[in-house]
C-alpha cells in the first residue's frame, strides 16, 4: 500500500493501492472493452451522467476540501476554491458533450455531399500532479467522457485520496467500470504500460517539463494525441502607470496560492524603476499580514510544501540567490514552525542570470526585479524556454494590446491575476507544452475528425 502523508505535520492520513503491473494492464483492457459502447451513448446521455456526477461531489464539497487539506497541505478556503474550479469543468463539459459538431463543405461534385464528423479518440489515459488533485482529475475526466472516450487516471502518489473519493462519486453518479478507471503504483512503469499501449490514443500529462519529454517521446512510436501541460516560468510585469493597489493585491494572492506550489505562480516578477521601492514596502507589508499555519484555519493562510524535496528546492534557491547579491526584503529562510513550512520571502536587487530566474520554484517566494522600458522587459520576459502563462499590469491600452502579442505565452494575463475558469483555454506554447483544456479547444483535443464523401447521389 501507498501511505499518504499531512504536509503540515507527518501524521499518516491514510492509504492507496500499490498495483501491480498485471493489475494496471487489467484496468487498461476494461477501458479498451469499455470504449465501445460509451462512445456510442448519446450525447444527452453521457451529458446527464456527468450532470450527476457534478450535483453528489457538489452537494459533499466538505468531505473533498477536508480530504484535500490533509493529504495536500492547502488551506480549507484554498480547497473549496479548487472544488468550485473543478467541478465548472464537469458541469462545462456536461453541457458541452451535446456541442460536438461537424460540418457540411460545398461539394466538388455535383453528384456528391462532403460531410465532415468528429468522432471520439479513443481510449485515453491521463497523468496528474498533486498541487490541484481534484481540479485536475475533474478538468481531463470530463472532458474525456464528454467526447466519447473512455479514460484511465494515474493521480500523485502524494495526493491519491482526493482522487479515489473522485472515483467512489463517478461510481454512484453512474459512471461504470471501464469507462472510468483509477490505478496507483509505480509511476515509470503505469506510465510505460500508457505510452506501449497502442490501443490508448491519446495522453493527457500535466507535470514536468522532464517527464512530459519522455512520455512525448515513447508515445510517438503509437503517435497518440497528446495534451501536455507543463513547467512554467511566468512574469509578473508592473508599469509604473499601473494600478498600484490592484498589481500588490493580484500579485500577493497569485504568488501564494497553494504556497506558491503552482504552474502558473508568478516566478520573476519585474517592476519598473520609478516605483520599485514604493512596491516591495507594500507587499512586504501585504504579505506580512498573511499567517502560516496547517489548513484548517477560518481565514487564508500559507501551508506547508508539500514535500521534503519541494522544500530543500525552495530552500537552495533562496541560499544561492541571498549568496550572490539578493536582498531579503521579508523572510528568506525556513519557518519557525519547522517540518515543510517555509517563511513568505521577498527577494529584491535580483539578477537575471542568477539560478532562480531560470528554474520554477514553486514555493511562497517573490523574486523581485527591477526593468526600465517596455522593450527591455519584453525580451526579459520572452528569456526563457517556458512559455505557460504571462502576467502585465498597465493602465495603458495600446501598451497592453502590444503586451498581448508580444510576450511569447499560450496566456497572457493583463490587469488580473486570475487565469483560469472552465471557458478559456488553458495551456502554454514552448517547453511549457501543447494542447488545450478547458473551453471548446479543450474537447477538440478528444476527437478525430473524419471527412466522408457521398458521392453516386444520381444512381
């Protein structure tokens, strides 16, 4: 068994299922068995199953959040936030799954119609992260099971408990074996059982740059679909013509959202000579309002990394940066709480060729920089092999309409620091991946499109 682990304090939570590899391939036939008939359901009908499935997790979203603030560290406000955001994905693709349409294309012959039709993929399997390990799931199951496709899930080893309680509400909701299936175990081998499987036509990974490489690369001998999510190194760009109390605000709640353990978590954040003093005082200020402390608190608080490795990384970049010139604003070292917390640190006087600029930290950590022109910071920002998600503040609109084309990101963020919800496409461009979830994009990724030809119409 898998022993799953509360980040706040090392207490045992509970237990999943280490399959074996026979078990694993088990689960993956009764997915291929499965896809037939599920692919060929009416829509309406795969639509009211999901339907039900959004209305049993909705009306229980306190057993979920709890479950997810002792297996994931965040804090219960932060995990009720994420069930919302994950169940807008199944009630989206609910209603979605009645909108797969095809087309009709003026014929080349007069004796013969051209009809265009999107068809389910495949069976199809899915990789998650444990940083949001409900959204996650809900995100590429609905979207999945919309389609037509069947699909089989490998959550986190260090989060499976959210997912298998996922699981137990597909069940009840209607969901059956086969069309849903659910498996734990070694992450290298399921992950080779997935890529080797030629009957598996499409993977969906959201994890490291690294591993989405390598899955990329085994699943091209069966050139499966893919949507890959990736790493991200975001920017965080403030003018000086800003809305200065709205930029701290967004910057403040984006950085420390699931203690900064997040893709899109602004990572080098630039802002402009003239205010930049004037701006680490007032988030400095901000985030010394902020408590750290385990999940189950009234109000927001910072929570623990999730493991000991996130937190020996946050804490070596911090060392090295505060080594080579940084300025501790705030912060800066690990928590007095001790275990896996760790202090809200503000960075400042950083430089772009120090180690932190380049890697993803994913911890409660502002690393601050100072830019001077628009065309400076631009190239800074575009300075990086990721491409996930960029975030500008500017009063100007012709600035953030020139913002909007020229950061090299599959999102750019302007005045907000809020990216997602179940209607846009979410994804990035460069090493940070391809694909999209989420809005119609998102169920694109899970058909085929097939061109039929009636010709004879005359005979």
């Amino acid at each position: 068994m898998i022993q799953v682990f509360n980040p706040a304090d090392g207490s045992i939570v509970g237990e999943a299922p280490e399959m074996s590899l026979d078990q694993v391939k088990q689960a993956v036939e009764r997915i291929c068995a499965a896809f037939p008939a599920w692919s060929r359901k009416l829509a309406k009908e795969r639509s009211d199953i999901l339907r039900r499935w959004f209305e049993l997790v909705r009306d229980d979203k306190q057993v979920f959040a709890e479950i997810m603030v002792r297996e994931n560290g965040k804090c219960l406000s932060e995990a009720l936030g994420e069930i919302d955001y994950g169940l807008g994905f199944i009630e989206w693709y609910a209603e979605e799954a009645k909108r797969v349409y095809g087309d009709t294309i003026p014929s080349h012959a007069s004796n013969a119609a051209v009809v265009v039709t999107k068809e389910p993929a495949g069976p199809t399997a899915a990789i998650t992260p444990w940083n949001f390990p409900f959204m996650m799931i809900a995100r590429k199951v609905a979207t999945a099971l919309a389609a037509g496709c069947t699909m089989i899930i490998k959550p986190s080893e260090e989060t499976p408990l959210t997912a298998y309680k996922l699981l137990e509400y597909a069940r009840l909701a209607g969901i059956p074996d086969g069309v849903l299936e659910m498996v734990t175990g070694n992450p290298a081998e399921i992950g080779k059982v997935f890529t080797g499987d030629d009957r598996i036509r499409k993977i969906s990974f959201t994890g490291s740059t690294a591993v989405g490489k390598l899955l990329a690369a085994a699943s091209g001998q069966s050139l499966k679909k893919m949507t890959l999510e990736l790493g991200g190194n975001a920017p965080f760009i403030v003018f000086d013509d800003a809305n200065f109390e709205q930029a701290v605000a967004a910057l403040v709640a984006a950085k420390l959202r699931n203690s900064g353990q997040v893709c899109i978590s602004p990572n080098r954040i630039y802002v402009q000579d003239s205010i930049y003093e004037h701006f680490l005082e007032a988030i400095a200020a901000k985030v010394s309002e902020i408590r750290v402390d385990q999940g189950f608190q009234e109000e927001f608080v910072v929570g623990p990394l999730v493991n000991k490795v996130g937190f020996d990384k946050v804490v070596e970049l911090v060392d090295e940066a505060k080594s080579h010139g940084a300025r501790v604003v705030l912060g800066g070292k690990a928590h007095s709480k001790g275990g896996l917390f760790f202090e809200p640190t503000i960075l400042a006087d950083l430089r772009d060729e120090m180690r932190i600029a380049r890697t993803e930290i994913f911890g409660p950590v502002f690393p601050i920089y100072r830019f001077s022109t628009e065309e400076e910071v631009v190239n800074r920002a575009n300075s990086t092999e990721y491409g996930l998600v960029a975030y500008a503040f500017t009063r100007s609109h012709g600035r953030a309409q020139r913002l909007s084309r020229a950061i090299e990101a599959g999102m750019v963020i302007l005045n907000s620091g809020s990216v997602g919800t179940a209607s846009v496409p979410f994804g990035g461009i460069k090493h940070s991946g391809y694909g999209r979830e989420g809005s119609y994009y998102g169920i694109e990724e899970y058909v085929e499109v097939k061109y039929a030809l009636m010709a004879g119409l005359d005979d």
